[in-house]
C-alpha cells in the first residue's frame, strides 16, 4: 500500500499544476451551489467525449456538499433507452470552488457562476491516454440564451480547448424521474 501511495501522488501532482492557471468563483458559497443543474453545453478534447457527443443529450446534476466540505455529484445521463447514472466525490482542496478526486485522478474547479442561472466547470482528468480537459455549461433550467452561450464561447480558449469540440447538448425530459 505505502509503494502504490507516490504512485498515486506524482499524477495528481502533475494534474493540479496542469490546472493551476484556471481560475475559481471568487468567494464561493457552497449553500447556494447546492441543488439541481443541467449540463447545456460542453467542449472536451476527451477522446470518449468526440466519439460519443453527437448521441449525447443534456443530462441533470445534483450537487450537494457533505459535513466536512466535500463536493458530491449525482448525474444521471439519458443513454439510448437507459439513464446512467454516476455518482462522484470531490474533496475540498482547500480553496473554496476547487476540488480534487484523487483516485480518478480528477481536478474539478467551478470557473464562474450566479448561483441561480448559470455555472462553467472545469474539469482536467488524467488517465492511460494522458490528460484530458473537459469544460461544462450548466444551468438551473434546461433553457440556456444566446448571450449564456457567448459567455460560455468565451471560455473554451482560455482552458486550451477550441470551438470545434463543443456540443451543444438538446434538451431532454428522459431520465429526470430517476435523479433522485
């Protein structure tokens, strides 16, 4: 166990510095994150993403923070004729907006947001094809406006991403009686 620990250690290492310039919602507030998002929009260079973006739809992601100020993820994606469902733990990094998940190798930062309409996440995964980026739109409503849009286009080049990777994801009511 003590020799699989700097295996561990060296990756997310290299993950967070590859993240390090990323920035994180000044005085982020945890009580006001928490609840029901949708994800609208999203652009990654994730090989799974490019391959599987066409057939994608948006999905519903419920946030919610455990007493030690861990961020917990519940999605649920509609897939063909099922909803997948995943479940995900960040620990608090210490900075407010920031969280890690050290055995998916996982750095997850929330980039901006209002709270009531709109959040951009940012997301740097390492895994056997090397690292990959991942930059999401989520909203409180299924329905996201142009100027939302613009804003989150905005961001793509700033994360080392390029438009081309975006996909604007449909709106779907499949699935939402499963979040829960």
């Amino acid at each position: 166990m003590a020799a699989v620990l700097p295996s561990l250690a060296l990756p997310l290492l290299c993950l967070l510095q590859a993240a390090a310039e990323v920035p994180v919602q000044p005085d982020f507030s945890t009580e006001k994150f928490v609840g029901t998002w949708y994800v609208v929009a999203a652009v990654s260079n994730c090989p799974v993403f490019l391959k599987m973006r066409d057939g994608m739809k948006s999905s519903i992601t419920t946030i919610s923070f455990t007493p030690e100020g861990n961020l917990a993820m519940r999605l649920v994606w509609p897939m063909l004729d099922t909803c997948q469902r995943i479940e995900l733990l960040y620990q608090q990094s210490g900075q407010a907006g920031h969280y890690v998940a050290a055995q998916e190798k996982r750095d997850l930062r929330v980039m901006e947001t209002d709270y009531s309409h709109y959040a951009i996440m940012h997301q740097v995964q390492q895994d056997k094809q090397g690292p990959s980026t991942a930059l999401q739109l989520l909203t409180r409503e299924q329905d996201v406006s142009p100027q939302l849009l613009q804003k989150f286009r905005g961001f793509i080049p700033s994360v080392g991403l390029t438009e081309d990777m975006l996909t604007i994801l449909p709106k779907s009511d499949e699935c939402i009686e499963n979040i829960s």
